[in-house]
C-alpha cells in the first residue's frame, strides 16, 4: 500500500463522514426540539427509539438497512424502476454512518435545547417573532454549542464506523472502503504495516477533529 492508497481511503472516509453528519443534524436538530418543547403521548418510546441505533450491535443495523435497501426489500420496486443500486456504494456507507452517528447528534441537541431558558422564546414571541422566526433567531442561536457539538460527535462517529457498514456497503477498494475497514481487511491479509498506517491516518484524524472542536467549542486559547 503507497501514500496515494492511503490518501484515497482517507479522503472517502472523510466525504463519507460529512456526508453523513450534514443528512443527520436537521433531523437531530428537529427531533431533539419536538422531545424538549413538544407535549406528545409516547415521547419515552420516540427516545427510546433514537436511542436504539447506538446500543443495537452494528452489524445488526447493518443487516436492517440492507433488508430495506436491497432488491428483495421493500423499496425493491423503486430500484427496479430507477435501476439504481444503493447497497454496496459509498451512498450506503454514508447512510450506514448517518443512522450510528443520529442518536449521538440527537442528544446532544436534546441537552442544548432544554438548557435554552423558555423565558427567551416566550419575548421573541410577545415581540412579533413567528414561532419559526423565533427558533431561528433566538433558541437555535442559545443552542448553537450543543447543536455543533453533536454534529461534531456525529463526524467522528461517522469516520469511525465498521460494522453496519462492511454489511451494506462492503469493502470494496476505491469505492467503499473507509479506514476502518481498510484496518480490518488488511488485517485479515496479514498486512500488519498497511494496517498500522490506517490506524495512524485514523488516529490522527479523530484526535484533530475532537481537538479541534473541544477548543472552538469550549472557547479554549491557545
């Protein structure tokens, strides 16, 4: 394996990893107002279903978004009329990293929310503010940390994914394969080198991206 393998691997990682952080955070951000402001019988069981993706065993989400994308699924039909094929793309793995990385970003959001005092909401209201005006220009910008944190746990969640992945998207070289699961394969080959260069790529990339939010989040200075 040369630089320029690494190089590839790396930059489909990251695509995929923003590709699937920018799908997640309007519906994490969505979501997580309606549990927070919202009053709605079964709020317990909507929690417990954002939630489910992170403690379920990947492989096992892998194996639902392939039942649901694949030709014999339930979208069969579509598929058929379009002739695309999802699984087994890098579109699959940015979706298989999305629904990792969603409760992740949702709690975050759901944290930021309820720490956002009514009271603000409540002015903006009485001033003239639509209730969509209003989230826009006063709670989403008191909220703004928590939000961006969560897409940052999102991201990182999302460069590091394997499971649900190698099981609806595969490792295919060029196409599909991230770092996470280029280590595994080339593991599994005995290239132990190849495998420690992805690691370090992987390593480096996770620890700049946390550290790199945890300074502009939390305001740190050099």
């Amino acid at each position: 394996m040369n630089a320029e393998d690494i190089l590839g691997i790396a930059r489909l990682t990251l695509w995929i990893g923003a590709a699937a952080t920018v799908a997640v955070v309007p519906v994490a951000v969505l979501v997580a107002w309606c549990l927070v402001r919202r009053k709605f019988r079964g709020k317990s069981l909507v929690r417990a279903l954002v939630t489910l993706p992170m403690v379920l065993p990947p492989v096992a989400v892998g194996l639902g978004l392939l039942w649901l994308l694949g030709r014999r699924g339930p979208l069969a039909a579509l598929w058929e009329a379009t002739g695309v094929d999802f699984v087994f793309t890098a579109w699959a793995a940015a979706l298989a990293a999305a629904v990792v990385g969603f409760p992740l970003a949702t709690r975050a959001c759901e944290q930021a929310f309820a720490a956002v005092d009514t009271r603000y909401e409540q002015l903006a209201r009485s001033l003239g503010l639509s209730p969509v005006a209003s989230f826009f220009r006063v709670t989403l910008p008191l909220a703004k940390r928590g939000v961006l944190y969560g897409a940052l746990l999102c991201f990182t969640r999302a460069i590091g994914e394997f499971g649900a992945t190698a099981v609806v998207a595969g490792i295919i070289p060029g196409r599909t394969e991230t770092l996470a699961l280029g280590i595994w394969s080339r593991v599994q080959l005995g290239e132990d080198s190849a495998a420690a260069a992805l690691c370090a790529v992987s390593f480096a990339l996770g620890l700049a991206a946390m550290w790199a939010g945890e300074r502009w989040l939390r305001g740190d200075t050099p």
